[in-house]
C-alpha cells in the first residue's frame, strides 16, 4: 500500500458577529412617514392674500451615507487536534468525527507510534469536545495491542464510528493485523453507551463481514450513517473496502 505523507487534522468555527451600523432608512428625511420637515401653505379663498399656516418642523435624524448595514468580518478558530509528535507518537492519519445525540464532538484516528507507515504498532485514539470544538478533551487511548495483550505490538486502525440518534449508542468498527505484516486482516466493533467517554472490549466479527478468500480488508473509511427512511430505517451502514480475492478491490 503506497505510503502517504503525514496529516494535521484541523476544525474551523466561524463564529458570525453582530451588526455594527444602525438599520437602515430611507434617504431624504422630507420623505420619512410621519417625520414630516416641512408643509406647505394653504390659500384662503376669503382672504385678500393668502394666509400663511403655522408651521413646524420636525427634528430630523442624522443624515446616513449608506443604507446597508455592515458586519464584521466573521472569527475563525483553528484547533489541530492530532499533531506529529503529541503524545508519543510519531504520525496520525485516517481521521474521522462524529457528533452525537448528546451533541458531543468525538475524534478518532490512528496514532502510529514510529512513522506512517501501515506495518507498525498503531493504536486508536480520540478526543472529545463538548462546546462545539472550542475546547478539546486530552487523547485517549480506544483500543491497541492484541485480544490477550493491549501492550503487544499489533495494528489498530481504520476507525468508522457510526452514532445510533435513537438509543445515543455509538458504534465503533475497526480493523486489526498483526503489525509486522498486513495480512490477516481482521474487523472488530465496540459500542460506547456514555457519549463516548468509555468503551466496550472490542469483539472479532470476522466470521459476520469478512471472507477467508478475501485479502486487504478495512473498514471505513470515515464515520457510518443511520437510515432516516423506508422500510429500513434506523438501519446502521458502514462502508468497508476489500481485496476480492481475484486480485480486484471492491467494497
């Protein structure tokens, strides 16, 4: 599998100011409804000249230049949330986020400990937001190492969380190899019921969407949905891409 450069994984907010200016009016005072700045005299028909009316003059507003109002250029916030380096680890790649029912903000990505390469320990890590990614949680650690061993040297990687909106459970499928080698490959899934902040031990659910004829195997990438509609609704899907065995990728 070709090697790809390493990643900053980033979230932008723009956050929208309020207006500056007063609501606009329309121009020419004289024509302002019930602002009237001056009247007319009116002819009396019995009077030798005409008589003149009193008159006077409501207060005018200030004159405007501009009758559109004007806004401040919105604030952009920048947060990179898995950088080369923190916590020990040497690259991070495939990404993915979700948000869920709660309106938590969860991260998920693989944390490879030496480089980026795809043959090396990498575990799965996440951070969590709880004010729409103005501030974030410390990386945790989601899975790593063997069944028998969360130390061992092992591959864990390929996160596709999936938010069920009905029940605030959150799924998340992954896939495991051995770390020294790419094959076999071998899809796990691990449900969260807390919003995310602990997890369950992640079962092999290789006899359920994997083939022993096929090779490659990973789930995702990025984060599942729920069905809103039809005959299947609050279905969760998940894509997958796999080796076919016949030397084709499919998925």
């Amino acid at each position: 599998m070709p090697i790809r450069l390493p990643f900053l994984i980033a979230l932008t907010l723009l956050i929208p100011s309020v207006p500056t200016a007063a609501a606009a009016r329309p121009p020419g005072g004289d024509e302002t409804i019930g602002n009237p700045a001056r009247v007319e005299s009116v002819p009396d028909p019995t009077a030798a000249e005409p008589a003149q009316l009193p008159v006077q003059a409501a207060a005018r507003p200030p004159a405007e230049t501009s009758a559109a109002q004007t806004f401040e250029p919105a604030a952009i916030t920048q947060t990179v949330l898995f950088n080369k380096g923190d916590a020990g680890y040497g690259c991070y790649r495939i990404p993915a986020i979700v948000r869920t029912k709660a309106g938590t903000l969860l991260a998920f990505a693989e944390a490879r400990r030496a480089w980026c390469a795809d043959s090396q320990e990498i575990d799965l890590v996440i951070r969590r937001s709880d004010d729409d990614g103005r501030t974030w949680s410390a990386t945790q650690t989601v899975l790593s190492g063997t069944d028998s061993d969360p130390n061992a040297v092992a591959t864990r990687g390929n996160p596709a969380p999936i938010v069920d909106y009905e029940t605030g459970r959150i799924v998340l499928l992954s896939t495991m190899d051995p770390g020294t080698t790419t094959r076999p490959r071998t899809p796990y899934v691990q449900v969260s019921d807390d919003d995310g902040r602990t997890w369950s031990t992640a079962g092999n659910i290789g006899d359920q969407i994997d083939d022993p004829a096929w090779g490659w195997y990973a789930t995702g990438p990025v984060h599942g949905i729920q069905l809103t509609r039809g005959a299947h609704a609050g279905r969760l899907v998940a894509g997958t891409n796999y080796d076919n065995g016949a030397g084709g990728q499919a998925g």
